[in-house]
C-alpha cells in the first residue's frame, strides 16, 4: 500500500488550570476510582496536591503513588500496578515528566490484561484494551502524553519500548502553568529532546508524511523561538505555555514518523551512564545531523528556515545552531565532557545496534562502523 496511517490522541485540553479540573474528566470518562502515577519530586514541589484534590471532589477513591524513578524499572511498574490492584482502582492518571507516564501507560495495559510486562515489549503487541488514562505532562519534553509509546528499563543498562496505539490516553492535559517550577537543568535537557522529535520526524525515512511535516515544523518554531526565553525568565507563562504546546505537537508528529539515529543511539548512553534523556539526545545531535547532511539536506534547510536567527543556506549553520544552543544552555557539549570513557564507544556503539526499530528511520544507514564514527565525533565534540 502507498498511502500512510496516522494515529493520535481522541482529545487534548489545552489551558492554564486544565490539570485542577481533573474530576471534570473523570466523570466524562466514568472513572470512580482513580490512581494518580508520579514521582516523588513533584509531590515535594506541591503539583501533585491540587490534581489529588480535584480528582477527589467527583472521585470516591483516589491513590496516589509517587515511586516512579527517573527511567523507570519493570519493578516499579509491577509496584504501581499491585497497588492499582489492591486499590481496584478503574482509572489512571499520569502525572510528571515521561518516566511517570510510561509507568501509567504500562499499568492501565496491565490492568486489564492477561499479558505479562514482557509481552507487550515491541510493536503492536497489546492485545487487549486498558483501563481510563489521562496524561498530564510536567515537563515539556518527551510528548509521551501524546505518543502510543512507554519506554520501560528492562535490566542494568538496557531499556525497551511498548509500542501500541492501545497506548493512546483518552484525554492529554497541556497545562503550562505545572512547567513554571521546572528545574532549568530539566527544562534545558527536556527542551532539546523535543527538538530532537521534530527533526527526526521530519526526516524520517520510511513514514515521513505530511501531517507529521505540518506538525513538526510548527514544534520547531515554537520550540526554538522560546527555549532560551524559559531559560532567562522561567516564570514566563506565555513562552512556558509555547514550550509545551511544541513539545505536543512533536510528540504528535515522531509518533507517526518516529525518530531515528539520534535517539538510537542516545539510548545506550542513557542505558550505562544514567545520563538523562534529553541530554543524551543533545550530545548525539550534531554529530549525526552532520552525518545526515548529504541525505538530508534539503529537509534540514526547510526547518532552518523556521529558526528564530538567520543561519544562512547551509546545513553546517543550522547544526552550529543548536550547537551553541546547547552550550548556551550550560549543558556538556561532548561525551568527554559529560565523563564517557573513550575506551567504552567501540561498546556503546555494538549496544547501539540493537535500537534497528530507530535506525531503519534513519535517512542514511548506520552499521557498527557509523556508529563508532558518530560516537568519536560526539566524544570530540566541536566546541
Ligand atoms: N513515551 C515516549 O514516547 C517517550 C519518548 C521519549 C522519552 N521517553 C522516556 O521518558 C523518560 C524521561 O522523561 P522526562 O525527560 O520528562 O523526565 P522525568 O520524567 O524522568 O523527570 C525528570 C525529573 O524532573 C522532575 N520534574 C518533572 N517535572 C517537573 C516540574 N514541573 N517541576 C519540578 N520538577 C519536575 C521530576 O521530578 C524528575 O526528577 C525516560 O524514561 C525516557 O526513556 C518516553
Ligand atoms: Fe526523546
């Protein structure tokens, strides 16, 4: 078939105060009731109280667990899931960045199902349905709110994806104001990964389509024209609200043409150093856009068009770009900077071929060799 699918979720409310109308969209999806997922940093900067309080003025039981860790482990999935199970809990909320949806993803899957974790790992292999979900994006970053994705760390260093329209919610929330806390290390790192969506998307080999190209290019804008302005005034609702929304718009489009090299091979750097998503991503991203040029160069000048500064007609400006963007940003412009062992990258980049579901999107091939020349670029690095 020629032609392409494109899947994405049945509603969004996009607006300042949307999470605290949270009993509002209980009762429209006949939750009674319900477990809020999150972590237990948002517990302590108070963003989890007011969603605990709405769900509770229409709910008759509402849990919170907030156990989730930072890319979280199959154990804490079946943790939130037997809680879910002792609270006959009929409803989920993911609250937080992508570590505490992929968690509420999981276990609305889980709830219903007669599957075991290890069977959802891969592409559609969800068989069933699941219970409500509604997710609720902290950070603006992954735009797991919006993908049918939950990335889940299968061992000491590797980590696995469920991939399943299943895994849709009912309902995204896109509430800036629960943005304007966010560390500016978090919004610094989170911000380059949905850059790093959009262009992966827009150059996505097998599944680049033009819905996925009008929502990737409209994220760009948003997101480049207002990531250093959330940097220097973080309080900035209206430029906080534009990083969110872009986030969104990016996760709706890589959900449908899914990102490539980059995340391929930031996964193996997440996987061994516990480095954080986003700034894998950031140190792998102007190597293999170098890497791509030839291939893709013709994308990557339409999308330096949407940049907020003029970076003239070629690729190597729109790189240096986000090069100084991220330098800018205060984050490690290197792997040797960010303390990746030299002698590790032949390792990282053997690791690397595992991710083949990312590298076959990849507008040119990486073997192993590739791998490793992108790997000792990125070790290098430019600046
Ligand atoms: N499902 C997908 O489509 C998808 C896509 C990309 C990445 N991921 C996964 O998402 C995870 C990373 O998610 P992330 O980058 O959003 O980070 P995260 O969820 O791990 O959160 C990072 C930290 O930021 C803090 N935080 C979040 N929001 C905050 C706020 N508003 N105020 C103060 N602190 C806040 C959290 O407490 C946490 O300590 C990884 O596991 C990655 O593999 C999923
Ligand atoms: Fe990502």
């Amino acid at each position: 078939m020629t032609g392409y699918r494109f899947n994405t979720v049945p509603e969004l409310r996009v607006g300042l105060g949307a999470a605290a109308q949270i009993g509002e969209l209980c009762v429209q999806l006949g939750v009674r009731r319900l477990m809020v997922v999150t972590d237990p940093g948002l517990v302590d900067v108070g963003l989890v109280e007011p969603v605990r309080a709405g769900a509770a003025s229409q709910c008759e039981h509402v849990t919170v667990f907030s156990a989730v860790t930072a890319d979280p482990s199959e154990s804490v999935v079946l943790e939130a899931l037997s809680e879910l199970e002792a609270d006959r809990s009929d409803g989920v909320v993911g609250l937080g960045g992508g570590s505490s949806m992929d968690v509420a993803k999981a276990i609305a899957v889980l709830a219903t199902s007669k599957q075991k974790l290890p069977d959802l790992y891969g592409v559609d292999k969800v068989a069933g349905s699941r219970l409500p979900l509604i997710l609720i994006p902290t950070t603006a970053g992954t735009g797991s709110e919006v993908t049918p994705v939950a990335v889940i760390t299968t061992g000491k260093t590797t980590k696995a994806g469920i991939s399943s329209p299943v895994l849709l919610p009912d309902i995204a929330v896109i509430d800036a104001e629960l943005t304007l806390g966010l560390p500016s290390h978090v919004t610094a790192m989170t911000g380059i990964d949905a850059m790093v969506h959009a262009i992966e998307a827009y150059t996505s080999f097998i599944k680049k389509n033009p819905l996925s190209d009008m929502l990737a290019r409209q994220a760009l804008t948003l997101l480049t024209a207002n990531q250093r302005r959330v940097l220097s005034h973080p309080k900035d609702l209206r430029a906080r609200e534009a990083m969110l929304l872009g986030a969104a718009l990016a996760g709706q489009a890589f959900a449908n043409a899914p990102v490539a090299a980059v995340h391929a091979l930031a996964y193996p750097l997440g996987g061994h150093y516990h480095m954080p998503h986003g700034l894998s991503n950031a140190l792998m991203l102007p190597a293999v856009m170098r890497f791509n040029a030839a291939a893709a160069e013709a994308h990557y000048l339409e999308l330096a068009a949407l940049l907020p500064d003029d970076v003239g007609a070629d690729v190597e400006g729109f790189v240096s770009w986000f090069e100084l963007l991220i330098a800018d940003a205060g984050l490690p412009t290197s792997l040797s900077a960010a303390a990746v062992p030299k002698e590790d990258l032949p390792m990282l980049a053997a690791d690397a071929m595992q991710q083949q579901r990312l590298l076959v999107n990849n507008p040119v091939e990486v073997d192993e060799s590739a791998a490793l020349a992108l790997y000792s670029a990125a070790w290098e690095g430019t600046r």
